[in-house]
C-alpha cells in the first residue's frame, strides 16, 4: 500500500528542497462542479486551484502544489525540472487584502511581486501587474476532468513572450 503525505508535508518538502515522494492525489470530484460564489472578494472562491498538480513534457516537468483557502490565503509553491534537475522553483500565495486579491510571487525566493486581481469566473482567475515586465500577466483556467491551464504573459528582453502550462492531477 502506497503512502500519502499530506499537502501541508509536500509543501514543506518542497520548500526544503527534498524530493517529492510517489504519491498521489485523489482525483478532485470538484472539477466539474461550479467555483463558490464571490471569488473577486474571498480566497475561498478559488478552491479549485488547491492540490497538487503536474505537466510532463519530455525530458522536463513543472510541478505546482496549492493549500486550501484557509485564513485568506492559499499558499503555493512550484518547480522545473529539466533532465532530473531543478532549474527553478517559486514561492506563490493568493491573498486578501483591503483592496481586492492579490497573487504574491517570488520566483527563486527573490522579493515578491504583486499581481491585482483582474478577472474572476467560476472557472477562470487573471491577476495583472502592467508595471512588471515578465510576467505582466497570470492566468488558471479550470479545464474539467483534472486539467488546469495556466499562463504567463509579459515583455522579456524588450518582446512579448508567454508561456502555457497544462496540468493534470498527478
């Protein structure tokens, strides 16, 4: 019988840096099911961001782990690997403040960027910063049957640039 470890110790492994072990998430059954209502004002609406998920390219994976929207923030954490080796990883977390939600992202544990709440579905959250130049932009899009897309758009070297992630459930 193969063990799982909660989220919370996945996420602190891979903020330690250790390797994640082979376990796997339960299929979400929320996948289908409609987001609660008020994203735009509470964490709580962008459930289904929460648990673990992968994309598998050859010869590299992108991993990315949420909390549940607990206290007014989800908590993220994420990782490339290229030929077995991390080539990056990143902080992230979703929160609550005065003036709307915020995504909060420090890539390689450098000093967060903020990105404001632009948009906000059942389905779909976008969270821009125009004075940042990459990414400017951030988006997930619930996709049905344990997809997620997400994507990243900005100026990088004077041209814009995006890049797409689809994640399945591990």
């Amino acid at each position: 019988m193969q063990r799982r470890l909660p989220l919370v110790s996945l996420l602190s492994l891979s903020l330690c840096g250790a390797a994640l072990p082979g376990c796997k998430s339960a299929p979400d059954k929320r996948d289908d099911a409609p987001s609660a209502p008020g994203c735009a004002d509470s964490v709580s609406g962008l459930s289904w961001l929460s648990g673990e998920w992968i994309q598998r390219r050859p010869l590299n994976v992108t991993e990315e782990a949420w909390t549940q929207p607990e206290g007014g923030t989800l908590l993220g954490v994420s990782r490339a690997i290229v030929q077995g080796r991390t080539v990056f990883f990143e902080y992230m977390r979703i929160e609550k403040r005065a003036d709307g939600l915020y995504f909060v992202a420090q890539p390689m544990g450098r000093a967060p960027s903020d990105f404001k709440l632009a948009r906000c579905s059942a389905r779909e959250v976008v969270f821009e910063n125009p004075a940042h130049d990459y990414p400017r932009r951030i988006l997930y899009r619930r996709e049905g049957g344990g997809r997620l897309a997400a994507r990243v758009e900005g100026i990088k070297d004077g041209k814009p640039l995006s890049e797409d992630f689809a994640f399945t459930r591990p």
